[in-house]
C-alpha cells in the first residue's frame, strides 16, 4: 500500500535507527516520496558514530529495543553530541515509564509501533517543515 504524505523533504536527512528489517523496510517506503536522504543503522552503537560523523541529520527515528545500546541511553548520548536533532522514538513499548524516560532525556516525540503512517508524517512535518 502506497501513502503519499504530502511532505518534500529534498535536502533533509533522516537517520532510522532500526535493527528489525521489516520494521526499517516499512519506514523506508514511507519515506520514499518525500526524496529525504534516509541513513539507516541497525545498532545504537552505530547511530552515535553516524551522529559523530554526519554533521548534517535532521531527524532521527529511534527504536528502543536494539541489540547492543538502549535506544533511550542512545538518544540520551546523541542528545549530549546535537541537543538540537529531533528524536523520535518509535517502539512497540506503551509504557508509561519509558514516555516519562524519552521525554526526560530530550527526546522530541513517541511513536507506537505499528507505525501509523499519518502520525509518523504528522510527527516529520512538525520538526522538519517550516511553517
């Protein structure tokens, strides 16, 4: 199924922090018809070097769940490196006390896995689009 999200992010870019294929696929293909340069990073580890090295990401889309570094304790290093790149987390995780977490650490928005696709657009556009 095909979604047209309306958003033109030519010049951005995202990075998606994603260790599960389907998951990042899906965001990919999301992603597509906005023509954003999408980086990918299947390990936290991974994203803080790519953080490190690209001076030039505009948002991050962040698990939680990742095989070697917490996507929260991630989110709190590339925080500490660029407090300005929006974050949002995107997990399957509902809990309260990870919300309280990702907003306490500075990241910008939570997202439920799965993706809605409009609240993922709805949650790009209010970082990435100037009014």
């Amino acid at each position: 199924m095909k979604y047209n999200s309306g958003l033109y992010l030519k010049g951005k870019t995202i990075l998606v922090v994603e260790d599960d294929y389907v998951c990042s696929q899906l965001i990919k293909e999301l992603l597509i018809d906005t023509e954003a340069e999408v980086l990918h990073a299947l390990t936290a580890a991974k994203a803080i070097e790519i953080v490190g090295k690209y001076k030039k990401i505009d948002l991050i889309l962040m698990d939680i769940q990742l095989p070697d570094i917490n996507g929260l304790q991630a989110s709190a290093t590339i925080k500490s490196i660029n407090k300005n790149i929006p974050i949002i987390i995107q997990t399957a995780y509902a809990f309260e006390s990870y919300m309280k977490k990702s907003k306490d650490i500075g990241c910008d928005s939570y997202l439920l896995k799965p993706i809605d696709p409009q609240k993922l657009f709805e949650a790009i556009k209010k970082y990435l689009v100037k009014r």
